[in-house]
C-alpha cells in the first residue's frame, strides 16, 4: 500500500513510518516540524537525540520507499494537491496538536489548538471527498474524551438510550477534560458526519496515553523518535523514568488515583500497523478503543520505583496538588474488542518496560538535566 503520515516527525508518526516501511509498505511522511517549535517554546526539549527531518528521510530509505513533505494541514490547497498527486491507498492523521497543558496555557494556546485540529481534520475530509473518495483514514483520537463516566465505556459510536420512555440510538456520550481533549471529540462528531453523508471509510482510534523509547525499529540513535518529558509535553509515564533518572521524586498529580488505559511505544505502533492493513468495509466508520493495561498514576509510580531500584537509582515519590480539574478517584472500565479481534496480542507489560525506558534515558542524563526546571508543573486549568 501507498500511506501518507500526517506528522511523520512526531513520537508516534515516526515510528509508525518506520514499521510500514519494513512491512514493504511506501510512505509518503508529512509535517511542518510544529511539535519541534512548540517544546522549544515552553524551554524543554526531547530527552533522547532526534535527527533532522533531512537525516530522518536518509535513515528511512534504507528501509524502504519514503518521502518526506513539508507541509501544514491547515492549508487546504496543500492537502488537496496532496491527495491528488499521491493516491495514497490510506492516510494516517497524527497532525494535530496534542497536549492537554499546551491547550490549557491561556487563550492563545485554546484558540490555536482548535483551529489546527479542527481546521486541519476538516480540510483531510473535504480532500479526500473531492480528490481520493476511497482513501481509508485512519484518525488518532483518545481515550480521553469519554472523560471519566461511571458506566462502563463501550467501544462503539453509538449506544441505544431510553429518555422518558423514548428510545434512540445516540452517540456515545463524551465529556472530555482540556480544550486539546474537546477537539477529539469534535473530530469524532465530523467524521461520523462525513461518513453518513458522503461515505467516507474511517478508523478513528480512542487511544490511551503511550510510553516507551523504543520499537524493533529503533535499533540506534539513528532511528531514535522524539521523548518529550516536561509538564507541557512529557506524558506521566515518560516523565516519571525522567525524574528517576535525574534523581528527583515521582510526582503524582494528586491523590494518584486517575486510571487510565496505558499502552507501550510498540504495542501502539504495532496495533496502528494491524488496523492500517485490515481496514474496515468500504464506505464505513470503525471505533476503536486501544490500550493495554488499566493503571492509575499512583501504581505506575511504584512501577517505576521498583525499576529503579533494580537500576541503583533513589527512586522516592512524592504527590503534588492537582494542577487539572479531574476525578483523582474514580470507575474506569473502556470495552476492548476490535483489535484482539484482528490478532493483535501485547508484547510489552508496562512493568518491563519501565526498565528499558530508564536505562536507555540513563546515558543522557546530562543533557535531560539541562530542562530538568521545567518538569513540575506550572499549567493550572484554573
């Protein structure tokens, strides 16, 4: 198949890349570099060492057959003239800006984060419609905009309600906790629009949050994808191994409570692969719940500890008050079908890979340190 990677250079859109091209597959990687700008903006920068988009097409080649773009979803005409030109058989959409903090900043970072995820989807919809209508799109969404409901989170779109003695079948309902979060919602509702009105074939993926450092890909600094560990960027798991590389305490928001549904670097890749190569029935829509392990940033915290026990590290904990407005205690239980459906099967348990993440971090410990002021956090939700 020919894929086209909205935001090839990111964490996942990297890897990603890498994986289709050793299935044989040609990719055609896309992206305005806006995750590099926005972590040097908030004074952080990824842990381990990333390549130029220049050396990054290089070390690609020598997998298989890869281009990189330069572009903006944003604009229409670049997405358009992309879908028309390429004919890609799928087109994987990571271009979106994709940090809760970032969006929660002030106005400015709200304001930005809607109309780049919102616009940019949005314009992918109308170029595939009017260029490449069998083009199979597959979303990256998130577990986050069920929020935290106390029932029990079904993957489909839609469930069967009763209100007032009067059924219908309604779309699941979301309740998400960031501006970054709201916008997944909103591009769930446009493609469920866009498929009932023009048939459009989606896959729109409710992923939960992704830790690790490595893939079978990368094998050397080469293939390295970006870490991202401050307050902003860096997600709980990824900035926990940093902090007990550095020495300081593990800083659970909270009571440390708040569960979610985790999966590694690999087994995420590796999921994208399988959805991205059985893709739906023609003309349709298909949910996707994906994750591994259900865990609350508390037990992650001990994960870690004990990781760094083993490692020699000090490894202490020490919770913090909650900079967001969430339930730090709360029923947490997401439906999990699709993918065990296709084949997929874990490979990594979080408590393995926690080790591997500390002693690949460990060799770089001195250039982590040089940010390690902006890891505590200083974006408050009110």
């Amino acid at each position: 198949m020919k894929i086209v990677v909205l935001g090839a250079d990111g964490y996942l859109g990297w890897p990603l890349s890498l994986r289709l091209l050793r299935r044989g597959h040609r990719v055609v990687g896309v992206d305005n570099l806006a995750t590099r700008r926005a972590v040097e903006e908030v004074g952080s920068d990824s842990a381990l060492p990333i390549s130029s988009p220049q050396e990054r097409e290089r070390a690609a080649k020598e997998l298989g057959d890869f281009k990189f773009v330069f572009g903006d979803v944003t604009d229409y005409q670049f997405v358009k003239e992309l879908i028309s030109s390429e004919k890609p058989d799928a087109v994987v959409h990571f271009a979106e800006q994709r940090s809760a903090p970032y969006s929660m900043k002030d106005v400015e970072h709200a304001v930005y984060t809607m109309h780049n995820n919102l616009e940019g989807t949005l314009n992918l919809i109308y170029a595939v419609k009017e260029a490449k209508p069998d083009v199979h799109v597959v979303k990256m969404g998130t577990m986050g905009e069920y929020g935290t409901p106390n029932f029990d989170i079904p993957e489909s779109a839609f469930v069967e309600v009763e209100i007032k003695g009067r059924r219908d079948r309604i779309p699941t309902p979301k309740f998400a906790g960031s501006w970054y979060h709201w916008t997944k919602v909103y591009d769930t509702y446009n493609m469920l629009f866009a498929n009932k009105i023009w048939g459009l074939t989606f896959t729109d993926i409710m992923q939960g949050p992704v830790y690790g450092t490595r893939t079978e890909e990368i094998v050397s600094e080469r293939f390295f994808t970006r870490f991202d560990f401050d307050e902003v960027w860096g997600t709980v798991v990824n900035r926990y191994c940093v902090e007990a590389v550095l020495g300081l305490p593990l800083t659970p928001y909270g009571k440390g409570g708040q569960t979610r549904g985790f999966l590694s670097l690999e087994d995420s890749v590796e999921a994208l692969r399988i959805l991205i190569e059985n893709p739906p029935e023609m003309g349709s829509y298909r949910h996707v719940n994906q994750f591994v392990e259900l865990r609350s940033v508390r037990e992650i915290a001990s994960f870690v500890q004990d990781a760094g026990k083993e490692l020699g590290l000090d490894v202490k904990v020490q919770h913090v008050p909650n900079p967001r407005v969430e339930a730090e205690e709360h029923y947490y239980n997401p439906e999990l079908k699709v993918l065990p459906n296709l084949g997929f099967r874990p490979r990594k348990s979080m408590r393995e890979e926690v080790k591997v993440m500390l002693k690949d971090l460990l060799p770089f410990k001195e250039r982590i340190s040089r940010f390690s002021s902006v890891i505590m956090p200083r974006t408050r939700w009110k």
